[in-house]
C-alpha cells in the first residue's frame, strides 16, 4: 500500500464553505418522511439510531418490494466474513422493475428517453419495456438460456442493452456486461472467467461520430473461449458483419415470430442467488469478477435511489454513466426502474459535436436530476461557463457526483453554472463491490465542496489507523467499514480467498483501498487509493493489467505503472519500460507499446506517458515498488524502503 497518503495527516484540508438545505428541501425530502416515520428530525440521531437497528432500517425498506415469498431472517453471519440478507426470501429484481408496475399507472410513463450519438431519439414506456423484456427473454429460452447460466453483454448505449441486462435476469441468468470501450482480450478473458454460454452484442456503433466494430471484436475474443454456443446480434448500425453458421444470429430473427403478448414469468430466485458478475481491477492482472445477488442488491439500488436522489413521481432522472459500469447497473438500470421514475439513456460523448451536447440533451429532456462524473465535469469545465449558459437547465433541482474525488473547484463550477447557485450536490463515494452509494449527503443535510460528507444511514463507516482504530475527528487515515450492508458484493466470481483479502488487510473491518480525512465537523474528505489501483476519468486500471499487456510486448523485458494526478482525469497513467537487449527506445517503439496497450486492454488504459528505463526498485523478493517509482516521479517523501533491493 502507498503509505504516504496515510501518514501525511496533519495537512487536511479545511473547507469552510458550508451550503444548507432550504427548509423547502427538508420538508418534502423521501428521508425526511422516512426519519419522522421513526420519530426523529434531525439526520445524526437518525443515524445512530439506524447503527444500532440496522435489521429494522432494511426490513422496512425491502418491504417496499415484492417478494414471491417473504424472507425469514434479515441478516446472518455464520459464516464471517462471507454472510447473508434476506434469508429464505424469494425474489426477482426484475419483477420489481416491471412486472410489478404493470398494475400500477407506472405502466403507461416513459421508462427511458434515449438519444443517439448522432441525435436520434427514442423512447419506451414501462409497459413497451416490458413487453420487449418479455420477448427477448423468450428468445433466449429458446436458445437454451437457463437460470444460472452466464451471458456476456457486449453492447452499446441502446436501450436493447437493458432489455438484454433485464431479460437475462428474468430468466434467472447471470449477466456479465463488458464496458463497449474494451479490447477483445478482456471480452474474451470474461467470457472465460465467467465460463459465460452466450454472447449479445450489436454490429457496432458510434460514439463521438467514431465507429466502434462490437462483433468484430466480439469474433476475435470469442475464438479464444471455449464456452460461447451462441451470439446474438443486435443490428444497430446495418454494418455487414460475418455471421457464424450455427452460432451467430440476429436479434431480430431471434424474435420474429415472438409475438407481443409473449409472457415469461420471472424465475423465481433466492434472495442469495446470482444476479451478476462485474469484472473490476485490482491489484493483480487478472480482474475481479464481483458477484451481486438479486435480494439483498435490490433492497440497496432501490433505497439509496429513493434516498439519495430524492425520486418523485414527476423526475426526469439522468446518469451520465455507461451501463458497462456498476454505475449503469444500478443507477440506470435497477435502482431508476424499480423506484418508476423516468430516466435518460445517451448513447454518445460529453462534447461531441459540441461541448454543450450534455447540456443540450438536459434541457431538451427537461432533465430534473442528473448524476455525473468529476471528470465529465471538469472536462466540459475547460470550455468555459459560455457553454452551458445557452442551455435552460431551470428544470433541474438535483445534482449528483460520483467516480473519484470531486474537487472543490470542480464542485463550485457545478453548483454555479449547473445549478443555478442554488442546486445540492450530492457527492458519492461507493464501489463495484459495495453496489450501492454508502457515502453521500442526502437533500437534507448541509454540503462542503469536495466532500462526500457522512455515511447513509446503517453504513457502519469509519476511518481507521492499520489497527482498525478510529482515527477521530481532525485525522486522516482508511476509509473501513465495520458492517456488512444488503448490497454488499458476496464473493469474487471463482475466486473466494480474493473476497477474503477485504476482510483481511485490516483487523474485523471491510477494508475499501482508500485513503480519507474526517474534518472537525465529522465531514469525509475521500483521498483516493493507496492500493495499486489507478483512477482514470474515474475508471479503475490495474497497475498490472498495464504492465502485464506490456511485457506480452516482444521488446518489453520488464514494465511498472503508476498513476499521476491530473487536472482533467485525476490521474493518468505513466509506465516505465525496459526493453529487451537488442531492443532500442525511440519515439516509435513508445507508439507502437501505447497502440499495444490500447489493442490488448483498451483506449482507457493507454498510457499518457512512457519513459525507457535500465533498471526499476524491487524487493529483495523481486516485486516492483511502484509506491517508490510513484515517490521518485512526484518528489514526495519515499517512506519505508527496508525491503528495497539497492
Ligand atoms: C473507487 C471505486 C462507484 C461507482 C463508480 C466507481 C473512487 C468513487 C468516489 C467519490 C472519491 C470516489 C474510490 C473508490 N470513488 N466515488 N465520490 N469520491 N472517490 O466504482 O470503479 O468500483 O471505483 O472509486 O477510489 O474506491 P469503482
């Protein structure tokens, strides 16, 4: 672990900036209603009381759901650290995303808008949603899908990608989606790792007026895998792709003669059963397939939704993010459906053609939430406050920050010119793993730029010295958690002792891989990672995933990634390279590793710099220090070096 981060923490930063809730806020909030249903009006007491009754708290909130039968226990944990929510319940999530409204007026509201890279636009009631769910699941079954398979999902921003997502889980599948924007090797080392059956993908899209070609890809990652019997295609952009005899068929073929009225009941799940896997990186080359569960995952999406995003009947809620990342699944798909509210799907980039396009699509929806990155922000930031002052954004009330640190400066130019000076910025801190936002204001409570403030409410989080001791107000230290909660990953796909490694780095605590302050008044300032873990534009890169496309490289001996702030990404990547003996370094052989890079992991993880180098500190064991390679590059203090090879 980076150490400097840790003991660095006499320098916190004081914000004295405080921005209140009006009163108006307060009153008609979700929480606040909640809160008062229990007898308190003021958050912090509520929140203690929600510690200490953490099995009510989530009871209540997964009674808002529809169980096919009720659970027996809320909680148990025979097993520490692996544990259980919901014990005995049966369930589907997707019955709770529609099924459930097709009685209620629900059924007749738009369930998304969607707008196209190149401007088109679309849309799908609740009811359209599920009707295509419906028939897409069928189609499925008649491939052989079956409850527990694995499906990879390789698609688009379309809003077949969430029919996929959804008629895969109604059917009892567990999804697997890979982001658009990666290479076929890591498509086809999920496909592997998830021993995945079948494969939806699209012809290709564009995306910033680029053409991405998703089966091609798609072809190249699923000749290496020995588990694909079928690939659905879904044709997006009439691009005349090579379809597989046997394997390969198209959506629409698929589901010619399913006509509309086709109903396939949800499968009936166990609360615990496998709702998906989602690869992460950590800090070894091979990503983590985290796994989620249908019960306890949708109790988590579906109350920090209502709490943290205040949903009423009447929002136009937006996330930015793709559905390839936890954000999308729970913050696009499940958490927005299963609350009815409306939302925004957007196929293409922040700035393209222009770099009001966000605001654009926001005021044309007439957007009343949106929920958006730091970078996204501080990208559009650099093209001046002219841009999104074209634009009516009156409609939004909401405004929500997620994916790294947002900094404060970031955090004002988004209040300002997004919200009208006026609007609450909810920033919040949560992982893959965790599944659901765990730090994060609600409408509430009172707001300090760049910082995600205090835990919702039964998020046992602390910040903790190496003993898993409170650090106390005014220090900094790791951001731990002390209790499970509903959402909680279960497991790494395949991989148990890694699960353990959560646990295990620190004393009885969840252990996140992040550094954090808590000011005086109790505010949490999240730092960043201090694993080998690098954020870039809020995405997470692996050192050694890097370093390992590298040395596949046949001029590469040796290489070590770190990351590097930056203004507009939080951080970028560097990699130091050694070549093999009759290699030279020259500024082609730093193109040629870079396309390399972006070939075998993908354009996120292409390195920004690149330098040669004879030599890299090791351990005596021979590991790479990168926490020192990182020390040297940034001029900070190297720390603890007595297990450096000199
Ligand atoms: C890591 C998790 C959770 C959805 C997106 C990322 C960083 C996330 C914040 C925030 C500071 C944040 C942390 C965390 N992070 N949100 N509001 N403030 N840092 O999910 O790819 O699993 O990454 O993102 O470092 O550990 P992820």
């Amino acid at each position: 672990m980076n150490n400097n981060l840790f003991e660095d923490t006499d320098s916190i930063l004081t914000e004295e900036r405080i921005f209140t809730p009006t009163p108006e806020m307060v009153e008609n909030a979700n929480i606040n209603a909640y809160m008062k249903s229990k007898g308190f009006d003021d958050y912090e007491a509520f929140y203690k009381w929600s510690l200490a009754n953490r099995d009510e708290y989530w009871d209540d909130q997964a009674k808002e759901l529809h169980w096919f039968e009720p659970w027996q226990k809320t909680f148990e944990w025979t097993d520490k650290p692996f544990f259980k929510w919901f014990v005995g319940g049966k369930f589907n999530i997707v019955y709770n995303c529609l099924d459930r409204h097709m009685e209620t007026p629900v059924r007749n509201k738009v369930a998304f808008y969607w707008e196209a890279d190149n401007g088109e636009t679309r849309s799908m009631t609740y009811e359209q949603l599920y009707v295509e769910t419906n028939r897409l699941a069928k189609g499925l079954q008649n491939l052989g899908l079956k409850k527990g398979d694995r499906v990879a999902i390789y698609m688009p921003a379309v809003l077949e990608q969430i029919i996929a997502v959804l008629a895969v889980a109604r059917l009892g599948a567990v999804h697997t989606v890979v982001f658009g924007g990666f290479a076929a090797n890591a498509l086809r080392d999920r496909i592997i790792d998830a021993q995945a059956k079948m494969v939806i993908t699209a012809d290709g899209n564009h995306r910033g007026g680029k053409l991405i070609q998703l089966k091609n890809i798609t072809d190249e990652a699923v000749a290496e895998t020995p588990t694909i019997e079928k690939v659905v295609v879904y044709n997006r952009e009439g691009l005349d792709v090579s379809m597989k005899e046997g394997r390969d068929i198209y959506w629409h073929d698929l589901l010619a003669d399913i006509p509309a009225d086709t109903v396939v009941p949800c499968e009936p799940m166990d609360s615990e059963d496998l709702l998906y896997i989602l690869y992460t990186s950590g800090s070894t080359g091979k990503p983590k397939g985290v796994v989620h569960v249908h019960g306890g995952y949708a109790v988590g999406a579906y109350t920090t939704t209502k709490f943290v995003f205040d949903i009423k009947d009447n929002d136009i809620f937006w996330c930015t993010a793709d559905v390839g990342w936890v954000t999308g699944h729970s913050y696009i798909i499940y958490g927005p459906l299963m609350t009815g509210v409306t939302s925004v799907l957007f196929e293409g980039t922040p700035a393209y053609p222009n770099p009001d396009r966000w605001w654009s699509v926001a005021e044309r929806f007439k957007v009343t939430i949106l929920y958006t990155s730091p970078t996204g922000i501080r990208g559009l930031m650099r093209f001046g406050e002219e841009w999104p002052a074209k634009h009516d954004l009156s409609h939004l009330r909401l405004l929500g920050s997620v994916g790294e640190p947002i900094n404060p400066e970031a955090w004002m130019w988004y209040r300002h010119n997004i919200g009208h000076d006026e609007l609450p910025i909810m920033d919040t801190w949560w992982q893959t793993e965790t599944g659901s936002i765990m730090i994060s204001p609600t409408i509430i409570q009172p707001l300090k730029p760049g910082s995600a403030t205090r835990p919702l409410p039964t998020i046992a989080v602390d910040i903790v010295d190496r003993n898993s001791k409170s650090v106390g107000l005014g220090k900094g230290g790791f951001l731990v958690v002390r209790q499970p909660w509903p959402s909680q990953m279960r497991t790494i796909y395949n991989d148990p002792a890694r699960y353990l490694t959560y646990w295990e780095t620190l004393p009885d605590v969840y252990f996140a891989g992040d550094a954090a302050t808590i000011d005086k008044d109790g505010f949490i300032r999240v730092q960043g990672r201090v694993d080998d873990v690098i954020k870039v534009s809020g995405h997470r890169l692996g050192s050694m995933e890097i370093e390992s496309s590298l040395v596949s490289h046949p001029a590469v001996a040796e290489a070590a990634a770190i990351g590097k702030p930056d203004e507009l990404k939080g951080e970028h990547v560097k990699v130091f390279v050694i070549l093999k003996n009759g290699f030279e370094p020259s500024d082609e052989m730093a193109k040629e590793l870079k396309l390399h890079v972006r070939t075998t992991v993908g354009a996120l993880a292409v390195p920004e710099e690149l330098e040669f180098t004879p030599s890299l500190p090791k351990t005596r064991s021979g590991k790479i220090m990168r926490r020192v390679i990182r020390a040297r590059e940034l001029g900070e203090p190297i720390g603890d070096t007595s297990t450096l090879d000199a």
